[in-house]
C-alpha cells in the first residue's frame, strides 16, 4: 500500500475595522419605494479585527476550529466563505483552522462581530487567492449573523441597509470632519437588543427619517459639521424611544454646555460620542472641559479620535468591555489599543 500523501496546507489573512456606533439609524425607502431599515455609521481608525485561515486540502469543509472557542458568527462566516470560494475558484471546499484577534471593544455597539465575521470571510478567500466583492461579502456577513454593519466598504458615507447588506445611497466622497469624544453609557455594560422593547415604525417614522436623510445629504456635499451633529442628535433622540439611556438628558447637556455640534449613539450597544467641529475656535479648550463634565456625570470616556481621516489620532481612557456571544476570558485576549495622543 503506498503512503498517504498529505497536502500542503494554505494560509491567508483577512482584516476588518470596526465603527463607533451610528450618525443615523431608522427606516427609509429604498430607490423602489420599499420601507427598509437602514443606517450610518461613524467610522474610526485604528481598532480591528484580524483573521488568518490555514485551509488544509482534502479535508472536509466541516471540519473548520475556531480561536479563540466562541465565535459563532466568525464561524459561520468562514463556512459560508468556504463554499463560495471552492464555487468560485474551482477548488473543493476544504477545512481548516480560523483564528482571531483583535482590539475592539466588545459588546459596545462598534460592530466587533460583524469586524469578526468580514475578517473571517477575507482570510477564507485570500487562502483561495480571491478577493471578494464588497456586495458578496456583505451578503455573505448577513447570512452569517443575520444583519451587519458597512466595515466591508471604504470610508464614504453610505446609508447601509443591515439587514440585507446593500447599499441604499451613497450620500457623498467623505463625511465633514469630527472631533469625537467616545463614551460608554450604561458603565459600559453590553445591551441586548434582543431584549429591547419593540417600536412599530409608521409612515410618520419614515418621513423623519427621510427628511434626516435629506439633511445629511445636504452636510455632506457641503461639509457642515454642525449640520451634522443636528442630524446625529436628532437620530439618537429618537433611538431613546428603544434604548432609554438614564444618562441621555446628562449627555446632551454636556454637548450643549462645552459648544459641541450633537452626540452619537449606538443603536445596539452602549458607546456614544460628543461630537465637536474640529475647526472651530477653542476647541482643544472645548474638549477638556467635554471629559471634565464627563467625568462629573460618572459617564466614563473612551477615547478621543477624529474623522474620517484613517490616520485619525485617538486616546485611549479606558478598557474594552467584553459581552456578546464570546467567551469573557478568550484564549487570544483583546487589548485597549494603544493609541497616540491627540
């Protein structure tokens, strides 16, 4: 009998950023006149998720180990990514390993899972030597954790539909700059969407949100930042009809009192932003004063960062939080990015 002949394994690498909650989030129409869900994101530098698949040949696509254990959406990503892959490139599907690491704080609302599962799905098909489309990997994420968020486009602003992972408008080149300082209400604690009160959007919610829509339009082609913070302040407002943050009323006063444009809020987690037009007079002076009143409230600060630059700067105040469908103590850790001063 002649010896068993192993195939060599291949190895690829994917990366995906992650968003610090949304600019707005509610129901729109799409170009058919359809109601969908839909939202945009806050992009920000420097936190990620990195995925590295060593696919083993001839073995079964089943046999697929996850690292850290835990990352079920991660998983089912790289088993979707594996069957599209061996479609596409001719190649039999195959097994291997997935591991992954990472810097995004957990269970905030920043997308850590779906940062996870695009990762995932990129280190898949560069294993194959692909390199899928965005619309691909973005149906692809969907199917693996049933809605996700834009970290598979670039930094333009887009109104993203989450729940079937398509693009409904991109509404310009770039979002006009931000200052952000980050925040975690609630002590940072993970929030389960699952859980939260249903809200019945009616045709009253669609018109608002359009009309948010429209607005953001407008702030993008002219670079208002101002406009823009009315807008996400708008937004969030109306996301405390579901979320009820106790510190809302605190936050908003803060904005107001140390001459910030609007706050941001997560729609699924418990990060949120003070946002500040980079350009205007004192503003160094601005958010000093924004961390000091931060602090009196107990509302912990995170970190502070500017947009959409991605060689964006940001301090680091605090630690991640964990929560979600991940184990709280993972084999490969999660660590607070070192980030350099503003």
């Amino acid at each position: 009998m002649s010896p068993v002949t192993r195939r060599p394994s291949v190895s690829g690498t994917g990366h995906a950023p992650c968003h610090h909650g949304e600019l707005l989030q509610g129901v729109f129409r799409d170009d058919d006149g359809r109601r969908c869900a839909g939202l945009v994101t806050l992009p920000m530098a420097g936190p990620g998720s990195t995925a590295v698949f060593v696919r083993r040949p001839g073995t079964p696509p089943e046999a697929l180990t996850v690292v850290p254990a835990g990352r079920t959406k991660a998983a089912r990503g790289a088993a979707l990514a594996i069957a599209a892959c061996a479609e596409r490139s001719g190649r039999p599907p195959a097994g291997g390993t997935l591991r992954l690491t990472g810097d995004v704080p957990v269970g905030l609302g920043m997308g850590s899972s779906t940062s996870d599962v695009i990762a995932a799905i990129r280190a898949v098909a560069s294993s194959y030597g692909l390199r899928l489309p965005p619309g691909t990997v973005a149906r692809l994420a969907v199917r693996a954790e049933r809605a996700c968020d834009p970290l598979m486009l670039d930094a333009r602003p887009v109104l993203f539909a989450q729940r079937e992972g398509r693009v409904l408008e991109t509404l310009g080149p770039a979002l006009p700059p931000l200052l952000v300082v980050g925040c975690a209400l609630g002590g940072g604690a993970p929030v389960d969407t699952l859980s939260l009160p249903a809200h019945e959007t009616d045709e009253h919610d669609v018109r608002a949100c359009e009309r948010l829509r429209t607005l953001l339009r407008r702030a993008v082609a002219t670079g208002d930042a101002r406009l823009l913070g009315e807008i996400a302040t708008a937004s969030a407002t109306r996301g405390q009809r579901v979320l009820r943050h106790p510190e809302f009323d605190a936050l908003t006063g803060i904005a107001r009192r140390s001459g910030a444009v609007g706050v941001q809020i997560a729609h699924s987690g418990a990060v949120a932003g003070v946002l500040f037009d980079p350009a205007a007079p004192g503003v160094r002076h601005r958010v000093r004063g924004c961390l000091r009143a931060l602090a009196a409230h107990g509302i912990p600060a995170t970190r502070t960062f500017t947009t959409p630059t991605p060689f964006s700067k940001e301090i680091p105040h605090g630690p991640a939080h964990r929560g979600g469908d991940r184990p709280a103590r993972p084999r490969t850790p999660r660590r607070t990015a070192r980030l350099p001063a503003l």
